[in-house]
C-alpha cells in the first residue's frame, strides 16, 4: 500500500485543489486498490508542493541545474536494490517529489498535477527516460497508473 505525505509550500495550489492532501488520498487508494503489486509492502514518499523558487533551489542544490522545472524526484534506492528491499521489507521509504505550481497549465490542472506527480512516483520506483526505449517503458507505467486512478 502507498501513502504520500503531503506538503503544502505554496498557498496557490489551494486556488485550484481545495484539500491537496485528501485530493492525493483519494487518488492513492485508487491505485492501491488496482494495483495488487502494492498490497503486500507498506510504501511511503513525500509530495512537496512547490513553486518556481524552491524547485529552482533545490535543482541548483541537488542536481547542479540552475533552472526552475516541473517536477523533480529523489530516489532514496535504485532500482536494482529496489527489488530485494521489495522481497524483504515490509515499509519502504521510496523518497521525494517536488511539483512546480507555477508549471501546471492552469486549462486542465487536476489532470496535468495528476501526470506530475505520477511521473514523479514512477522515477521514485526506478524507471527513468535518459534513453528512447526507457522512456517507452516508463510512458507506459505512467499511461497505466493514470488509467488506475482515472475510472
């Protein structure tokens, strides 16, 4: 089961999603209750609901990138170790993700906020797009688990 623990840094994300917070719980059962892969684990990550100025920090800080972004992850395993930890631990810490208010198209925000932070959960699970096949494989995941929390 994941649980996302949800941080509020900017007060605009209120303008567009009442209650972040019960709006991520409600998506996260969701994929819980589709996804028979999360049942048997006590998975957690944290959600940082941000702005230009932070994710630009925290991009200079930890990535050496001196722009802001949409959405940043930081994995706490790589996805090798990811698979015995999964095999031997019950709770697993995933790490975090940082999602950019100021980046969301403002038209369709609950979908647009839904694929960052999907994006963000997937490359928390080890998957990343530095090469084309790897980015099919993860478009994949994310077509999958936007499908799970979308019916």
């Amino acid at each position: 089961m994941i649980k996302i623990n949800v941080i509020e840094h900017n007060s605009e994300w209120f303008d567009y999603i009442k209650n972040p917070k019960n709006y991520i719980n409600r998506k996260i059962n969701k994929l819980n209750s589709r996804n028979k892969n999360f049942i048997k684990n006590n998975i957690f990550c944290t959600l940082l609901l941000s702005d230009n100025t932070e994710i630009k920090y925290l991009n200079k800080k930890f990535r050496n990138k001196n722009k802001d972004t949409d959405v940043l992850s930081f994995p706490f395993h790589s996805k090798a170790s990811l698979r015995r930890i999964f095999r031997n631990e019950k709770e697993i810490y995933l790490g975090d993700i940082i999602i950019n208010f100021k980046k969301i198209k403002k038209k369709n925000f609950k979908k647009e906020f839904d694929r960052l932070w999907i994006h963000g959960l997937i490359h928390l699970f080890g998957y990343d797009h530095k090469k084309e096949k790897d980015y099919l494989i993860m478009h994949g995941v994310e077509k999958e688990y936007m499908n799970m929390i979308n019916d």
